[in-house]
C-alpha cells in the first residue's frame, strides 16, 4: 500500500530544492548550488531521487565542474515556482 505521508515528504523536499534554487537564482551571483555530491545530496536516497526527478522534469539543469556538481534552476523551474506561489 502507498503511504500517503512519504508522498507529501517527498513533494515537500522538491518544493523546498525549487525554492532554494530559485533564490539562488535570483539573489546571488553564482545562482546556483554548487558541491560535491555528498554535499548536495546529504547522504540521502530521498534528496538523491528529488534532484533526478526535478532534472527528468526539466526544472534543473546539472552539469559538473570537475568533482563539483553545479545546479541551476531553468526557466521551467521559474515558471513551475511562480505558479506555486500566484
């Protein structure tokens, strides 16, 4: 059976990537979140399936920077945030 409360996590993890990376995209020079992957990921299987899903959605765009993962958010992403909160 499907738990309803690890689908709300879930939804809830991505929303808060977005939103992160929205600001980051908005509010600083870099605007993007770049680390290695442990950094990014946080050790985490959850976090891991947020960022795959959010990049198979086209809301993210992760490219590397030698050991470095950079990760913007895309127009998509923007649009997707905007709606959220319209």
């Amino acid at each position: 059976m499907i738990d309803i409360e690890k689908i709300k996590e879930r939804k809830k993890i991505r929303k808060e990537i977005l939103e992160e990376l929205y600001e980051l995209w908005f509010n600083t020079e870099s605007s993007a979140l770049v680390g290695t992957k442990q950094q990014i990921y946080q050790e985490s299987r959850e976090q891991q399936n947020a960022f795959h899903y959010l990049l198979s959605m086209e809301f993210i765009d992760i490219s590397t920077l030698g050991e470095r993962l950079v990760i913007r958010i895309t127009a998509k992403g923007i649009e997707h945030v905007e709606t959220i909160y319209s």
